[in-house]
C-alpha cells in the first residue's frame, strides 16, 4: 500500500512572534520546514511527499529545501494552501488524489522533531483502524470552567490525551470527509482528527512523543535551540581553499558564479569553465581533504564536457552534509582585467547562495586585477581564488 505525507506550511505563526513565518526560521542554521521535511523524506515507508505552503511563501520554501540537498525524488512540487488550515489539507489531498495513495500521515510543518518510530507508529495505526492521531498522556490537572471562569469538572486525567501529529487516515476516508465538511460550508476545524469525528468516523490514539513538540510561542524556538544544542555532538572548523584558471578563446561570453556574462572572448575548458564556482568546489572539497574537482570529475570522462558547473558546487557541498556538517562561509576573489564583476555581483552572490542552499550573507564575491601583470594583466585569460569554512561532526572530521 502506497503511503504519502502532507505537510502543512501554509501559516503565518503569528504567535511566533515577529518576522518570516515560523516554519521558515533558523534552528541550529537549518530551517524548521527542512527538518520536519528531513524527516518524513529520510523514512523508507513514505512514497511520496507533499507541502502545502501560503502562496507568498515561495520563495522561502525554495530556500528551505535546497537547505537538505539532494532533493529527493519523492518530494512532490510544492502547492498553495487556502484560507484556513482545513482548507490547505483539502487542497494537499486533492492534489494527492491523482496518485491515489492508499495511506496518508498529515504533519504540521512546525514539529520539526519527529521520529521515524512516531511514523512507524502512524502508518501502522493507519493500516489498522484507518484513521487515528498520536497523544501523549496528560501530566497537569486539567479543569473544565465556566463562563465566570468557576471550575465546572475536574476530568480524570488517566483519560486524557494531547494530541499531536502526524495524524494518519486511508486516503479515500480522510478526503471524503473532508469534502464533506467543505460541502457543509464548515471550514474552521484546525484538526483532522476532530473532522474525522465530525464525518462519523471512529477516530483511535495511538502513542506519541513527548519530544515531538510544536513550536507556537518564542519561548519554544528557544528551547529547541537549547535541545538542539545540548544533544548535538562536537563540531570541528575545517578551511579549505581552491583556485582555478582558464584561457581566453573564441566566444562571445563567459560563466562566472552561475551567472552568463557577455564578453567579447569566451574561456577554453572542458566544462563552462566557470572559474569561480570551479575555486569554490575545489575550497569545499579542500575542507573535506577529499581530493579535488578533477577527482570527483575527470576532464577525461566525455559526460562532463561543457557541463554547468553549479553541479560540481552543489556536489561538494553534498558531501559536507552527507557527513553531518554544514558550509559556515564562502569567500571568493576574481581575479582579471575584465570583464568587470561589480554589474553583476549581487547576481552572482544570490546564484551561488541557491546552488549551495546557503543564506545571501554566507556569500563574499570580490574581484582585483593584477596591475597587469601576469597572464590576467595581459588578457590572456581569468582566474578565482576561494576559501571555504565547514564544520564536521568530530567523528566525520
């Protein structure tokens, strides 16, 4: 049975108080969306994966995914949400219904810490009951009061369950309800488990996680930062630094930091010969003490002739997080008479930032000449240097 995961991030997480929505903030340097994502993608039980996201979003959801590059194959494109949290899992369903999963697991974007035993859980409790959400025992006396704010019950708390996601349902049963609710003009449920109840259908609960919070208030971001800190492992500082050079021929432009910049020469290589990407790669790779671009891909294998080098970034900076480390820094000098970076610096900068999935002021670009001196003096041809900084767990170091 075919099993996908929607994953609802189209709030605006007011209560977070200000700036980008909270399923886009920094926790530890990596947005709270990828690690949710990172989660439900890393598991060998989903087949597919779906976000709902608000419509002005887009741009911060792009920025979070190429944070836990490679992308893979069963993130689905990402969609537009509605009005309310019902409405946008209506959406991701129907959206979802083309492919017809059997099972579907429906998980708030700000519950960065899910496990995969939690997803073991709910696929589980899904197969059996079809539709069911985890809760976790209640530890506080809970009171029931009245409009006086006087204390009307005192519930038995061994009965009550707070409730969490990833909630899981068959597929056609949860769609159904929720089409449903849409048709009876009822749009505010901000569960899918009390929709469920709302269509008739017997809702179980299964075990949670304690640790499987969601991040509502400032206070929550941070205590996850806190959480994040003391169980995270020593990290090591590496530096690497990379160059790369190449002649001017016949062509009427160049590549330089992703970018096609017009110029009355183009460059000889095997590649597009993209010199600051190149020196990037090269640092990276150097940080890692794993060779170099010519390791990784030799100019002797035909499949890399004029390729676009923003693989070969993208590539090394793969290897960083495929070793639980992260790219702290990227620093780059161009180094040539012309032609000049500073019409498209900020150009550069942005590409780079999106090859490597890092933030805009991760990114240095600068560019000298060299008094004419050397073969760059004479136009003769380009060169970049770079230097890049990458923290690795102490055991990947």
């Amino acid at each position: 049975m075919s099993i996908a995961a929607l994953i609802v991030a189209a709030g605006r997480g007011s209560r977070a108080g200000e700036g980008v929505p909270k399923q886009y903030r920094l926790l530890q340097g990596q947005p709270v969306l990828a690690r949710t994502l990172a989660g439900f993608l890393a598991h060998p039980g989903i087949g597919h994966t779906l976000v709902v996201i608000h419509p002005d979003d887009r741009g911060l959801y792009e920025a979070s995914v190429r944070s836990i590059a490679p992308i893979s194959a069963a993130l689905l494109p990402c969609i537009d949400g509605g009005e309310t949290r019902q409405d946008s899992v209506r959406n991701g369903l129907e959206a979802l219904s083309d492919s017809d999963p059997g099972l579907v697991l429906v998980h708030d974007a700000a519950r960065p810490f899910v496990g995969p035993q939690l997803i073991d859980r709910a696929i589980e409790a899904a197969g059996r009951w079809g539709a069911a959400v985890p809760g976790v025992p209640v530890t506080d006396t809970i009171k029931v009061i009245g409009g006086q704010s006087e204390v009307v019950s005192t519930p038995d708390r061994a009965s009550l369950r707070a409730i969490q996601t990833p909630q899981a349902f068959r597929f056609s049963l949860l769609l159904d309800a929720h089409r449903k609710a849409a048709g009876a003009n009822l749009h505010e449920f901000t569960d899918d488990g009390a929709l469920a109840e709302w269509a008739g259908l017997p809702v179980h609960v299964f075990e949670g996680e304690s640790g499987n919070i969601k991040l509502t208030h400032p206070a929550d971001f941070l205590d996850a930062e806190r959480r994040l800190k003391s169980g995270s492992m020593t990290y090591i500082t590496k530096l690497g630094t990379g160059f790369d050079v190449h002649a001017f021929g016949e062509g009427d432009h160049v590549w330089l930091g992703g970018i096609r910049v017009s110029h009355d020469r183009g460059v000889v290589a095997h590649s597009d010969g993209d010199v600051i990407l190149h020196a990037l790669t090269d640092a990276i790779l150097g940080a890692l003490a794993d060779g170099d671009i010519g390791t990784h891909f030799p100019p002797s294998d035909p499949q890399w002739r004029g390729a676009s080098s923003d693989r070969f970034l993208a590539h090394a900076v793969n290897l960083v997080r495929e070793r639980g480390g992260t790219v702290d820094h990227l620093d780059t000098t161009l180094l040539c008479e012309k032609p000049r970076l500073g019409p498209y610096r900020e150009a550069m900068r942005q590409r780079i930032a999106e090859i490597a999935g890092l933030r805009l002021d991760q990114i240095s670009l600068k560019a000298t000449t060299t008094e004419k001196l050397g073969f760059t003096g004479r136009g003769e041809g380009i060169a970049a240097q770079a230097a890049a900084t990458i923290r690795l767990p102490e055991k990947n170091a």
